[in-house]
C-alpha cells in the first residue's frame, strides 16, 4: 500500500528537482507499471519508497510507514513488509543460490527449521528448483534474477517493487520475468515494477503509471501510453 | 582485515608500552635519586643525652611526609665524619662538635620547604639542613618525563585508531554490497556491526598479547644491554637500577589487552559506519 501526496524531491548535491508535486495511490494487492523518459524521477521514486531518500516536501506513507517521519531505527521493521529487486541483481557472488535466499531470512532472524522449509518453497516457485547448490556466476542472467526475486519474496513481503528488473535480459527471458511477477500478484503481493519495456507493459494490460520531469502525466489501466523516447 | 590489523594494533602498542615504560624507569632512577636527597635534622646541643635525643623520634615520625626517621648520635656522626677525612684533619677533635642528628627521607621532595619548617618546630630540634633547590629540580624533571609520555601514549591511541579504521575500512570495502543487501532486506545495524565487533575483539585481544611478548622480549634484551653497560662503567649497579618486568608484566598486559580491545573494536565499528546509512 503507498500513499504519495504532494511529494517533492530535491537532491541538495545538484539542487536537480527529481519529483515535484507527485500524488500516487497504490492500493493492496494492485500491479503497476511505473514508466518514464530516463531522468524522469522513477528511481527517485523507487528509493522513496524503501527509505534510501527521504522526501524533500509532501506525505510519503508505505504499508502504513510514515516514511516522511520514520525513525532510521525503525527502518528494519518496515523495510521487512518489502521485497526489492534491482536491475543489477545483487546477489553475493560467493554464496550458493540456496545461501544467497537463505541469508535473507537469517538477516531478520528466523529459525532455521523455517528457513529449510521456507527456501526450497520460494526456490520452486520462482522456477529455480535443482540450482540451490550454484553459484550465482553459474546462472543466466534471467536466472540470476530469479535468484533475487526469490530473496525478496522469502520473509513475505506485502510489496514487491522491483527497479528495471528486465533492464539486462532478452525479451524472452523479460516475458517470463513478468509472467512470474504477475504470478506473484496473483498470490496477493502488491507488485510496482519501473521497466521501459513498452510491448511488455502493454502485453500484461495492468495500471500503468507514466512519469515525465518529476510529475505524473498519466495514470491509466491497460497499456502504455506515455511517451518513452529513451 | 586480520593480518594488517593485528600488525598495527602491535606496532602501536609496542611503541606506546615502550615510551611508558622508559618514562617508568626515568621516573624511578629520579626517585630513587631523590631518595639519597635526605633531610638532616639536628637535635640542640642543649640535649647532650642520648636516650633524651632519641625520643624525639617518635615526634618526628609523626609528622605529615615522612618516610623514615634514622638517628645518629653525635659519636657515630663523628666516627662517618673521621673515617671519611684523613688523619691531619682529626687532630683534637671531639665529640662533642658533633651533634645528635636524625636523617630523614621524604615521602614528596614537592613539599620538601614545608616539611623542613614542621621539622623545626619541634621542640629539640635546633636546625634542618635541606637542600630544597635540588629538590625543586627534581620535582620538574619528574613532572616533563610524566607529562610527555602522558601525551605522546593520548597521541599514539588517537593514530592507531585512525590508521585501524582506514586499515580494516580498506579490506571490508568487499562488504559493501553484503551490507547494502542485508540493509534493504531489514537487518537491524547492531545485528549488521556484530560481527564487525566480534572480529575487532578477537583482533584486539590477539594484538595485545602479541604485542606483549614482543614488548616482554625487547624490555628483557634492552635491559640486559643497558646493565651490562653500566656495570662497566663508573655508574654502580645500586645506584643506577631498571625495574624488572615481572613487576610491570600484569599492568602492562592489562592495558595492552584493554587498549587492543577498545581499538579494535572502535575501529570495526568506525569502519563501517558510513555502510550503515543507506
Ligand atoms: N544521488 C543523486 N544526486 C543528485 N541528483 C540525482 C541523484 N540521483 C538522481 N539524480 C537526478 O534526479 C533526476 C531523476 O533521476 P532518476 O534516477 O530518478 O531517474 P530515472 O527515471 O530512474 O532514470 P532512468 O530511467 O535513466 O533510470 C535526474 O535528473 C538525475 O540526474
Ligand atoms: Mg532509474
């Protein structure tokens, strides 16, 4: 659930207006698409979410965190209710595909029973059963991110949001990636993904959400209509 | 980190634990310099018995500063004075110039000029002989040496902290990414810096010993060199003495363990710190 009202960014190292004045509303258990010209703010807007930037102006509020006012020690807790997926993978290059899911689930604490139990099952779903024993310079690139949305959906996160998680693939190896979010959302995780992939968005036919110079231009369902001239 | 780390944690220690404890020994060859500054009390002249002398012991004894109180009457003050100076000299002589007197050591030469006017307000007491401008000087030389180590060990905890810092942000800038990731999945920052804790600890601990076998071994050969220098020379053994290292082997474990520990473990944490902000 993210609740953006009137949210302004300014970076103080370049004083570059990243967003300005932008109300979004994503209700739980939604999918949405966040496409935009490079530069337009997406990323900007992913970090607000996971709390890597705080909002300049305006009222940020995700699975009921008021990220605008959290406590840095308060962080753990609500960065817990969200998986995050990057375009660069992120997995740790000495750890077995099993270690890299497993870490995140002994990172927040759980039992190890859990942990046996719970990463064979994320492994399975995300389509990577048999490769828990490699390592992630053994796999694909499409496998590779497999991996990392496994390890953001092992705590059960209530939100996915994944920045260009296509950005390195094939457009084959993209297609599956987004069958298996839209699968994802089907189980009842909330999914906000940032891609530029325009036959993608528009072959899902979800909420799309296009932002242009730090302003939200167009909020519509079923396709892509923004003006993505990359 | 650990090789890098420990050798650091090491030569600190070894330089700092080594200006310590040439600032002990300097500080205890003045002493015991200051030691041989006796006072000399002169009992009147109107006290010719010696019982009635000796009983102003006591009375001395009980002033504040004192350390000890030794009485030498007057036919033993004579005979140290003959036997020092040759025979032309003791012609006609007698014992009677010679006055009972008490030599007294000081607890604090500091306070030499006050306990030299307590002394000579005892009844029976006639004069204090004293030599306050060698104590003054003393107590100066004393004060420099306690002074410059005291800073030069504050410099060198300061420097080994910075360059353990640099040192293990060096070798975990690998971590990062590790860091980076544990933090967008919720860790907690005290679970992220344990074990960066435990890892200074273990280096902290491992440095110090190290360091104190070294420092056990130096002090032992720089000492063995040092005596056998003097007792060739004119300086004698009694006057010119080092303070063995078993006296000083428990402190100086205490605090290189201590200084290790706190190092070790402030540089870990130091080194991570601006990991933990994302
Ligand atoms: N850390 C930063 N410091 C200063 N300016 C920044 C920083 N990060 C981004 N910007 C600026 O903010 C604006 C928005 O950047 P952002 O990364 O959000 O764009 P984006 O939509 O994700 O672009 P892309 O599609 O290329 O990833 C850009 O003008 C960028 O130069
Ligand atoms: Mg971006």
């Amino acid at each position: 659930m993210i609740n953006m009202f009137n949210v302004t960014e300014v970076y103080d190292s370049s004083g570059t207006v990243a967003l300005d004045g932008i109300d979004l509303q994503i209700e739980e258990g939604e999918f949405v698409f966040l496409v935009g010209p490079s530069g337009s703010g997406k990323t900007t807007l992913m970090k607000l979410i996971t709390g890597e930037v705080r909002a300049t102006d305006g009222t940020v509020v995700v699975n009921d965190f008021d990220m605008t006012k959290i406590k840095r020690r308060k962080l753990p807790k609500m960065r817990r209710t969200l998986g995050v997926v990057f375009q660069d993978y992120r997995l740790i290059d000495n750890m077995t595909v099993y270690d890299n899911v497993a870490f995140a689930m002994r990172v927040v604490g759980a039992p190890n029973r859990e942990i046996r139990k719970r990463v064979p099952y994320v492994l399975d779903l995300v389509g990577l059963k048999g490769c828990e024993k490699r390592l992630p310079n053994e796999l694909s690139g499409g496998e590779q991110q497999r991996v990392a949305i496994a390890r953001a959906l092992v705590n059960s996160p209530r939100m996915l949001v994944a920045d260009e998680p296509t950005g390195n693939l094939d457009p084959v190896r993209s297609l599956e990636l987004m069958l298996l979010f839209e699968k994802i959302n089907e189980m009842g995780t909330t999914v906000l993904v940032v891609t530029h992939e325009k036959e993608l968005v528009n072959a899902l036919a979800k909420r799309v959400v296009t932002i242009d110079n730090g302003h939200v231009i167009s909020d519509e369902m079923g396709g892509y209509f923004g003006d993505d001239s990359e | 980190m650990s090789f890098a780390s420990v050798t650091i944690i090491m030569a600190c220690l070894i330089i700092m634990g080594s200006v310590t404890l040439l600032s002990f020994n300097i500080d205890a060859l003045i002493k015991n310099l200051e030691d041989r500054n006796e006072v000399v009390a002169f009992v009147d002249d109107a006290v010719t018995d010696e019982a009635e002398a000796r009983a102003l012991q006591p009375e001395l004894e009980a002033l504040d500063n004192i350390m000890s109180v030794e009485f030498i009457s007057r036919d033993e003050a004579m005979e140290n004075f003959m036997s020092k100076y040759d025979s032309s000299l003791r012609e006609g002589i007698d014992p009677t110039v010679f006055r009972h007197r008490f030599v007294v050591h000081l607890n604090d030469i500091a306070q030499m000029a006050e306990t030299k006017s307590a002394m000579e307000g005892v009844v029976g007491i006639a004069k204090v002989k004293a030599h306050l401008e060698y104590a003054k000087a003393f107590v100066t030389v004393r004060n420099i040496v306690s002074v410059v180590s005291l800073v030069l060990t504050i410099i060198l905890v300061f420097v080994s902290i910075f360059i353990m810092s640099n040192t293990i942000k060096l070798t975990t800038f690998g971590r990062r990414e590790e860091i980076a990731i544990m933090k967008m999945v919720g860790a907690t920052n005290s679970f992220i810096r344990l074990p960066f804790v435990v890892e200074g600890l273990v280096l902290g601990l491992l440095g110090g010993s190290l360091a104190f076998l070294a420092e056990w071994g130096l002090y032992a050969l720089i000492t063995r060199r040092v005596m056998g220098t003097v007792s060739n020379s004119i300086l004698s053994e009694s006057f010119f003495t080092l303070i063995p290292f078993k006296t000083l082997a428990l402190p100086v474990l205490v605090v290189f363990l201590g200084i290790g520990v706190f190092v070790g473990v402030f540089g870990g944490v130091n080194a991570i710190r601006n990991y933990l902000k994302v």
